[in-house]
C-alpha cells in the first residue's frame, strides 16, 4: 500500500524545487543566480530580453563569474592585500563614475555651460547652402562637348542621366540636392560658390573624382538652430570633451571638499 504521507512530502519537495528554478536563472554549486540578476544583465546590454539565445549567453556569463568567484574564494585569493588593494581600486572607478554622472544629471552642467557650448558650434551652423546639379564625366573633353550641346538647347537633366558617371546623382538629373559648401571638395565648391542662380560653368571642373559641369539652381540662407533645439545634442559633445569633463570633476571636487569636515 503506497504511503500517502511520502507522496505528499515527495510532491511538496517536487513544488519546492520547481518554484526556486522559476527564480533563478542558475544554481552553481549551491549558490543561487537570481532570474532578476540575469534580466538587469540584458537590460543594461540593450538587448532583448525574450530572446533565448540572448538569455541563454547571459546565463552562461554569470555561471562564469560565480565559479570564478567560488574558485577565487577557495584557493583565498580575495583574503591577498594585494588582490584587495586592486578590487578597491576597480570598486573606487565604478564609484567615481556613477558619482560624476549623478553629479551631472542633477544640476552639474549650467545654463552657462550650455550657451559657452552653443557659442563654440553655432558658427557651424551659418553660412549658405547651394541646391546644385552637376554632370561628372572621365575626360575633359567628353565635359566640354556636353557643354556644348547644352548651349545649343539640350536640357542639362537630360544629359546628366545619360552621361554622368555619379551613380547617387544621374538618375535624378544631377541633382545634389541643398548641400552646405563645406560637404563638397574643395576644387567643386570653389567654382560652385561664384556661380549665380540659373548659371552654369562655361569650363569643366577637374577634381578627383573626374571632370564635372556645374549647374547652380538657388542659394539660401542656413537657419541656425536655437540653442533649446540643440541641448541634447550640446549636452553629449561636452561630456564627449575630456578638458571639459576635467574641469568639471574639478568642479564637484571642490563642492565636496568645501562641504566636508576635514582634519
């Protein structure tokens, strides 16, 4: 006759175990690997969560830092000063840069520090952008017999189709679309910016990449942003700029030192 009181206990411990793998990603000699240490993992990787070979990789890093650690501790390796003074130094970095980026993200970079930024780009944003076509040919002399046909009343977008070698621009008519003069080599842009609207040059144009013949459409004005359109953008090209980033742990080290009682 079956013992009702150990299919109970058997079945309580089968529910037990089930319900602690549901919880843990892993179990590495005893030592339990939370799910949820598994999911920030990911998380913090920007990659998907559900995806099981995501997971699966996951897993498979944090078995090898356990049994690193669990290896590490058995031979007394942790217990070595020098061991010790290196783990302090690496605990001390991670410290350092989340206490920089907390200092940043709740009031360290000013209103000041924004417009000294926006000052330093805005220039770049200025001048005058040129909508151009142009037609690029191998041989000086393919450039001017094209120009030639074009003078006697073939239309230049016709011609740009059939003949020009850039591949991006023939198929729209050479169109370049509005391009800054600074987005263009120089030999081109030198020609292209002393044209008048409507014109076209009377000479090719010899740059690395062929012969062109240039075509101006219009000019105008670049709008320069205002300096809220461009704060995110301000903010990520001063915490890219090593000097300035200097200054500022400079800057949250004194507040510091200031506030602090020091004997």
């Amino acid at each position: 006759m079956l013992n009702s009181k150990k299919i109970l206990v058997a079945l309580s411990f089968a529910f037990v175990t089930t319900a602690v793998s549901a919880q843990n990603a892993a179990i590495v000699n005893g030592k339990a690997i939370p799910k949820a240490q598994l999911d920030r993992l990911i998380k913090n990787s920007g990659q998907s969560a559900t995806d099981p070979k995501i997971r699966e990789q996951g897993r498979e890093l944090l078995i090898t830092r356990e049994l690193v650690i669990q290896e590490s501790d058995k031979r007394g390796l942790t217990q070595k000063e020098e061991v010790k003074d290196q783990m302090e130094q690496a605990r001390l970095g991670v410290l350092v840069s989340a206490l920089f980026d907390d200092y940043i993200d709740k009031g360290g970079i000013t209103e000041d520090d924004y417009k000294a930024a926006y000052e330093s780009v805005k220039s770049q944003f200025g001048g005058k952008e040129y909508k151009v076509r142009h037609i690029l040919v191998e041989k000086e002399s393919e450039a001017k017999a094209l120009i030639a046909k074009i003078k006697a009343g073939a239309k230049f977008e016709d011609l740009a189709k059939a003949n020009s070698k850039d591949p991006g621009s023939a198929p729209n008519g050479g169109d370049l679309d509005w391009v800054s003069d600074k987005a263009l080599v120089p030999e081109f842009s030198k020609v292209m910016v002393t044209l008048k609207k409507g014109q076209m040059t009377d000479q090719p144009v010899k740059t690395q990449f062929g012969w062109h013949i240039i075509k101006l459409e219009d000019v105008r004005d670049v709008k320069v942003p205002t300096m809220a359109e461009i704060k995110d953008q301000l903010k990520q090209m001063m915490l890219q700029d090593q000097a300035w980033q200097k200054a500022k742990f400079a800057e949250m080290m004194k507040k510091m030192r200031e506030k602090a009682r020091i004997e």
